[in-house]
C-alpha cells in the first residue's frame, strides 16, 4: 500500500512538473512574440523600410541580390579561398582579429575597401577536406540534393580542382555562367576558361588563380651545387632531364638531396600527356609520360638523389626548414604561399632563400575554380563574385600584390612583370609574376578525364614498393590497377 | 475470476520494444541491404549512378580473381587481418591473465589496486585514431624514436616502410588499448569464483601452477570464451589504427591491409556498392565461421568436464 501511495505520489509530481514546464513554454512564447512582433511590423517598419525583410529595395547596387536567397552556401577544400574572400570581398575581418593589436593591421584596407555582400545575406561555408575523395563525395551528395533542398540550403557554388574539375562542369549540375552575367574575359588565361567549360564550351565557373608550375629552388644550396643562385644560371644547369640527372648526381655528393619526395617531379610528367588515362571505352591507358616518370623516379630512389616521403609527407616538408638538405621543390604560386609554411617559419624557417626558374618542363599544378551550382538562389551574388575575382583590378592587383598570387588577369600579372620595383621577399625579392607570365603561355588544359584525381594522386604510391625495391614493376602494376578497380568501377584495367 | 492471475509480461514486452524498433531499422534493415545490394551491379560513375542491376554472383567472383600479379587481395588481406590480430591479442590475453591473477591474489594483497586498474584500462578510452596518430608521430621518419635511432646508429629507420614492423606498430596498439579491458574482465570472473574453492584446494596441499590449472582456469572458461569471441570479431574489424599507421592501401605493398581496409577501399573513390556489399557479406561469413569454431573448441571442453 505504502509503495502504492509513494509511485502515485511521485507520478503526480513528475505530470505536475513537466506541465507547469509546458505552461512555462507557452507562456515564454506569447510574451515574447507578440514583442518580436511589434519590434519588426509596428516600430521599425515606417521608419526603415527595407532593412530586415527588404521589402521594395530602393537604392543601392545589391539589392537586387538582397532579393534572393538569404543564405550563401560555399563549399571548398580547404580556407585558402575562404581568407580571400572574407577579406577582399566579403570585408569581414576575422573574430580574433584584434589580437595583436586593437588598431589592427595594414589588411584592414582591404576589409575597408572590399565591396561586401548585400545585408541579410549570411555566407555558410562548409570545408570538407580532399583526402581521399571525401570533398568530391560531399559536393556530389549535395549537388544529388539540390533540386529538393530548401532554398537556403541550396548550394550556391563550390570550388573545384584541375584534377576533377571536368566531372563538374561536364554535367548539368554546374550553371552556364553565362546565364547569369559571367563571360570569358580577354584578361582571363584561355586554358582557365577551357578547364570551366562542358562539351559545348559553355563556361561553368572561373579561376581566380593561374597555376603555372616552377621549380623552387633553395638559393644557399644552389650555390653550392652550381655555382651560383642567380634563376637564369640555374635555369641554365637545369634546363632538361638530363642535366637535372647530372645535377642530382651532384647534389649527391655534396651531401644534399634534389628533391624531398618521389613524387616531386609527378606533375611536370603527368601534365604533358599526349593520351588521356582512359580511352574512348573506357580502359585504362597509362599514358607515356608516366612511364618516364616512373622510369625517373626509380632511377632517383636507387640513386639516393630524393627521399622516400610522399608529395605531402611530414619528412618533405621538414626538409623546407633552414636545416633541410634538399634544393628543389616543384609547384605554382600557392604552393609557396600556402604550403611552405615551414620555409616561412621565423625561427627554423629560411625566408629569402628560395628562388624560382621554368625548370627542366614547362607544367600547371591545381588551380582552383569557382563552379556556379545548377539551382542557386543567389544568382547575381554569386556572378559578382566571380566577376571580382577575375576582372576586378584592385581585387586581382591585391591578390599578387598582397597574396603573392598569381591572378588570373592578364593586364594586372603583366603590370606586376614589368614592375621592377616588384619582388616577393620570400624568393630573396626575385619577381616571381615575370618568370610566370612566360610559363603560363605554356600551360595546356588537355586530355583530362573524370577520373584523374585519384589516379595521379594514386600511382606515385602504388610504384613506391617498387621504387624502394621490396616489389616487382609487375607487381606494382598489378597493385595500380587494383587500386584503380577499386575506385573508379566504371574503368576497366588490362 | 480467481483463476485470472495478473500477467505483467506484457510490460516486459512493452519495455523491449524501443530496443527491437531500434535495432530493426538501425541493424537488420541495413543487413538484408547489403546481402541484397552484393548480387548488383550499382556503382557511382562521376555524378550518374550504375545500376542497380541484378549481376548474380559477379561481385564475389570479381573479389576471388586473382589480381595481374597472381594474388587474390581477399586471401592476402585476411591473412594481414589475422596475423595482426594474433600478434595483438596473444599478449593481451596472457598479460591480462598474468595482471588479473595479481590484483586477484589474497596472498599478494596488492595495494593501490584501484588506482593500476584505472591506469591500465586508460589507454581504451583514448580513441583509436589519436593514439594511431600519437604513435604515427612517434615512429615516423622525423618523430622521436628516429631521432634517437639516428642518434646511435646514424640512420634512420623507417618503421612503416617495413612489412614486420608496421603489422607489430598495428599489433602493440591494439595490444595497448584492450588489454586493460581484458584484464578487468577476468578480475570480475576470478572474483566470481567461489573462495571456498581456493580454500579447499590449499588445504589439500595443491600448488599454486595447480590450483591456476585445475581450479582457476576451468572455472574462467566462460569469461575467456566470451573474450576470445569479442576480441575475434573487433579484430576482424580492425580498421582504423592500420588505416592511419599504414596509409588507406595498407603500406608497405598491402601488406597491412585489412579486410575492412579493403571494404573502405570501395567506398573512397566512385563508390561501388555492390563490391563493397559483396565483401561485407564475406566478412560476415568469416566471422560467424570463426567464431562458430572458437565457441565449439573451448565450450565444449568445458561442459565434458562439468558434466562429470
């Protein structure tokens, strides 16, 4: 009976509880909405007319995007872009921006002089990092769901790579730009159009960078190894294979390395395929250039002249403090900017040390492409932005200039070249934009399949057993269209 | 009317329904997916999706060809599984057998048990990932142990290079992380053997490697039965301490691989579902056999014995 008693008692007291939350609730609501509603509708609404919900829109250029979506889905790999953005054109300064000082930075220009975006809109960025395709699956999980997302859910553009940028835009996922007020510019790099382009030659996006490949060389080592630190003298030494072979050997002797990983040379290869990966059904061909790299590379791995690590390998990039022992680093402009962070260290770093020359074959290594997404709710927004990372000089200008860039703007690179007052401190004040402005003549968008991120990110790895010698070239063969089965099904493999 | 006893079965059944529910949507469902998906062909193909179409038992056969080379990855990725499993739970067995019977002994009397106990079962609730990179950190080519290897020899070792010491990096942190879990676990079945069977076996004159091998053992069959089949089926499904050692193919040459190493492999690029279905199933049936075997060798022994 007690019992009995007690579990009543403490029923009734969990019911009364929960219902005087629930009273609790309705009451929080009913106070507070008819508040929210009067703030909004009653006061604010004669005097500022437009300002939350945007009703007419009178002046002022963004308004007709203000009249789209109120959410700017952003989907990228990493925050190169992401800083680019905030502070060339979004002018939306970092929270712990004040850290150092109050009075903040000489950046605060260029969050000052950034266009903005139209009020109400909020930029959602989601990074989703590309290790194992795990950035391609979430873009196409979300560009699957794009017809039946909300509005605000739809995803506005994302960025793409060189190596997957043809899955992309040869579909109709991606919007032709030219829809919506964004054509190939005469400053544009031609290749950078075509990499955007479908079948057709409908542009689906733009770059803001050009990526022409140098070879990045350590100024100190050099002058050990050849006498001298000067690009055209290095240039010189190291104009074709065979001299970088005779170098190495070189190299070598002195007790340095030529280069930090077996796959350093990888894309100066891969880049001037004459085939594509597969064929017209489908089957794999490796195209030639990659048999010489791999001819290369084993010829460095049982030479000594290269350390075993992979292209991202922690022991590669320790080689870039002012203590590594290797001279040459292959790689475009936001290489050094953005991956080099241990050459830049201002402790065990060696800033200055470094210089660039076209090295033994003319290559372009990434880029990264803006792709407008079928279906976006921000159309204008979204245009403009491409258009002020492409055709906006002051923008392009503070890219190179501030950056260390290589923007995708013929008119403000050449003006840079040309500058002789120009030099990038890191590469010991060596203009970098006029030794890029002659590569990126060279540079060929050609031959790429939808498949080549995996296997030039791939087939490096796959031959290191064989390079190292613990495997057969048949038995890395064997492993590479294994591999290759197992990631792309649609390939067939010999 | 009297005869009417109140039933509170019902309420039981009631109670359980939110695990069946649960289980039915989040457990079985995905399971007959999977053996349902592997007789298809369904794969992605850039943005389109293949399929499915019904491909009977192409899956399997494509995952018993043997590659250009002539080995058959399944075979040799089970064989990594295994061996690496052995190497990792042979030690944690014996180790924690050895540490349970010290916390457990009345002689020993060990003082400050609660605070070994937590210490050995510490490195558990780490996850498998960080300690993975913690000991990626330690042995890599530029890590601590290098350093010192360089310091003495000259020349560095490169441990994920290397077939046996990468599967023994696999094994020790497998070892590692669940050999405190075991140890517990066997304190808890040695504790739950009745003292008076100590008592008696000491009166009669036995010896301590006796009363290990007559009395403790026998009676632990239970526990070690259901450890062994635990630790069996979570080191079939080792995964990710080899994935981030040893890179996503299993380096050096695929020879730290393991089954769902290769299942992931599947999944990474153009995701095959068929195959990777396929494979789950193989698994599944790899599992059951084993444990099937390690249930019936140990159990029955067990039960003869009581029997008597």
């Amino acid at each position: 009976m007690k019992k009995r008693i007690l579990t009543a008692l403490l029923a009734s007291a969990m019911i009364l509880s929960a219902a005087s939350c629930g009273e609790k609730a309705a009451e929080d609501t009913t106070t507070t909405a008819p508040a929210a509603g009067g703030d909004a509708a009653a006061t604010d609404a004669p005097a500022a007319g437009g300002d939350a919900a945007a009703t007419d829109a009178p002046a002022a250029g963004g308004d007709a995007a203000a009249e789209e979506g109120k959410v700017l889905n952003i989907h990228a790999w990493n925050e190169e872009f992401k800083g680019f953005f905030e502070k060339y054109y979004a002018g939306t300064k970092p929270v712990n921006a004040g850290a150092d000082g109050e009075e903040g930075t000489a950046d605060d220009v260029y969050y000052d002089k950034a266009p903005g975006i139209p009020e109400g809109v909020e930029v959602v960025w989601t990074i989703t990092p590309s290790d194992g395709g795990a950035y391609q699956t979430k873009v196409d999980e979300m560009l699957k769901a794009q017809e039946t997302a909300a509005a605000d859910d739809k995803v506005d553009f994302f960025l793409a790579e060189a190596d997957y940028i043809l899955k992309y835009a040869g579909s109709d996922k991606t919007l032709d730009v030219s829809t919506i007020g964004v054509t190939q510019a005469d400053t544009m790099y031609n290749y950078t159009a075509q990499a955007a382009s479908d079948a057709n030659g409908k542009m689906k996006g733009v770059s803001f960078q050009c990526c022409p490949s140098a070879l990045i060389y350590r100024r100190s080592i050099a002058k050990e190894v050849i006498g001298s630190d000067d690009p055209a003298d290095v240039q010189a030494a190291l104009s074709d294979w065979t001299k970088f072979e005779e170098v190495a050997a070189k190299a070598k002797d002195l007790g340095y390395y030529m280069t930090a990983s077996y796959a350093e040379t990888y894309r100066t290869f891969s880049n001037n395929a004459t085939e594509a990966w597969v064929d017209a059904d489908n089957n794999l061909v490796i195209p030639g250039v990659v048999k010489e790299y791999i001819a290369q590379a084993k010829k460095f791995m049982d030479n000594g002249w290269t350390l075993p690590d992979g292209i991202w390998g922690d022991e590669k990039n320790a080689q870039m403090f002012a203590g590594g022992k290797t001279m040459c680093f292959f790689g475009p402009a936001w290489y050094y900017n953005f991956s080099m962070g241990n050459a830049q260290d201002p402790d065990a770093g060696c800033f200055g040390d470094w210089a660039i020359c076209q090295g033994p074959q003319a290559h372009f290594w990434g880029g990264t492409w803006l792709l407008a997404a079928t279906g976006t709710d921000n159309p204008t927004l979204v245009a403009d932005i491409m258009n002020a990372f492409t055709i906006n000089e002051d923008i392009c200008s503070a890219l190179v200039q501030n950056e260390k860039q290589f923007s995708n703007n013929t008119t403000v690179n050449q003006k840079f070249a040309d500058d002789p007052n120009y030099g990038n401190a890191f590469l010991g004040g060596q203009n970098d934009t006029a030794i890029f402005v002659e590569l990126a003549k060279n540079i060929k968008f050609e031959n790429s399949t939808i498949y080549d991120q995996l296997l030039n990110e791939g087939l490096p790895g796959q031959f290191l057993g064989y390079f190292e010698g613990t495997a057969t070239e048949e038995e890395a063969y064997a492993a590479f269209y294994q591999y290759v089965n197992e990631n792309y099904p649609a390939i067939v493999t010999p | 009317m009297k005869k009417k006893s109140i039933s509170y079965a019902k309420w039981g059944y009631i109670f359980i329904i939110p695990f069946f529910l649960v289980y039915f949507i989040c457990s079985i469902i995905p399971l007959l997916s999977t053996f349902y998906y592997s007789f298809f062909e369904y794969y992605e193909n850039g943005l389109d999706v293949i399929g499915p179409t019904f491909a009977g038992f192409d899956n399997y056969i494509a995952l018993f060809t043997p590659t250009k080379s002539g080995n058959i990855k399944l075979l040799d990725c089970t064989y990594n599984t295994m061996i690496m499993w052995i190497m990792g739970a042979v030690p944690q067995i014996v180790v924690a057998m050895v540490l349970a019977l010290i916390f457990t002994s009345t002689r020993l009397k060990i003082k400050g048990q609660r605070f070994f106990k937590t210490v050995i079962y510490m490195p558990n609730l780490i996850m498998a990932s960080a300690f993975a990179m913690l000991m990626f950190t330690l042995f890599s080519n530029v890590g601590p142990v290098n350093q010192i290897i360089q310091g003495i020899t000259g020349e560095t070792f490169n441990f994920f290079r290397n077939t046996w010491s990468a599967r023994t990096l696999v094994a020790f942190v497998n070892f590692l992380m669940w050999f405190g879990n075991t140890t517990i676990l066997f304190m808890a079945g040695i504790m739950g053997i009745d003292q008076s069977l100590f008592e008696a076996a000491s009166i009669d004159g036995a010896t301590s490697t006796q009363v290990f091998f007559k009395v403790t053992l026998p009676l632990l069959m239970p526990i070690i039965v259901y450890t062994l089949i635990t630790a069996l089926i979570g080191g079939l499904q080792m995964f990710d301490v080899p994935q981030l050692l040893c890179g996503g193919s299993g380096d050096p040459n695929g020879t730290t691989c393991t089954l769902v190493m290769y299942l992931n492999s599947f999944l990474s690029g153009y995701r095959n579902y068929g195959m990777a279905g396929a494979l789950s199933v193989i698994l599944f049936i790899i599992t059951g056999i084993l444990s099937f075997i390690v249930y019936r060798s140990l159990v029955t022994d067990e039960s003869k014995g009581g029997k008597k």
